[in-house]
C-alpha cells in the first residue's frame, strides 16, 4: 500500500515533523506493517516536492525512535519491533483531525450536510482501497 502525505506548510509544524507523525501513525494504526518500505529520500522528496534533506532530517528522527530502519544501499523500511499507540491518543489526534476539517469547511461555507457527504465518499474510497490492497 502507497502511503499518502498530506502535508500543510502553513499550519507552523515543520514540515519534518508532519511527516514523521505521519508514518509513526499510519505504523501504530496497520497502514504500514514491519517490513514495508518506504520511499527513498529522494523520491518522496520529489512527489512531495520538498528538500531532500527535510525527508532525511524526518527519516533520520524516525531511526533514532526506532521506527523504521534505514539499509544503506538497498533501502528505509518500517521496523519490526512493535509500534503502539494507545486508544486515547488515537482518539485525540482523530478529534484534532475533525476539529480542523469542520474548521476549514466552516471557512470554506460549506454546509454540515454537504461535509457529511464528503466524509462519506472519502471514506468509502478508503475502504475501497483498503480491500484492493492500493
């Protein structure tokens, strides 16, 4: 499975460091198992159009946690050893998460029943993927 960075240059986390949440959620929460690789520094530099040495400084960090582990010369995957994360923090960053969506659908005018739509295809897409292994 691709993992998908959604990255926001604007909200004053270094850009590093929403990566890094990134991957140490989509690990603790099954997107990414122990084993699978990751991109190399430079291509997810590239598809997210950013410095290379801010993918490092993020893959670097992730080493240090013990999340992934970096083979020079053959490539970054996610470690073997087990990444948790507990109920209530899973809980907290997914209610952060819809704090800020309903914030910028209120800004953006959109109505509750339009954003319970889109919410609803989005995650119906997801599952989709999910089930197709994308």
């Amino acid at each position: 499975m691709k993992l998908h960075f959604y990255l926001q240059p604007s909200s004053g986390v270094p850009i590093y460091k929403q990566i890094i949440k990134q991957i140490k959620h989509a690990a603790a929460g099954g997107l990414l198992s122990a084993g699978d690789q990751l991109p190399s520094v430079r291509e997810l530099s590239e598809d997210l159009t950013i410095n290379p040495n801010t993918v490092s400084k993020a893959y670097q960090e992730l080493e240090r946690d013990g999340i992934i582990e970096i083979i020079h010369g053959v490539g970054t995957f996610v470690s073997k050893g087990n990444i948790f994360m507990e109920e209530k923090e899973k809980e907290g960053l997914m209610k952060n998460a819809v704090k800020q969506l309903f914030t910028e659908a209120y800004h953006l005018g959109f109505s509750f029943e339009r954003l319970k739509g889109l919410f609803l295809e989005a995650y119906e897409d997801a599952a989709v993927k999910g089930r197709k292994g994308d």
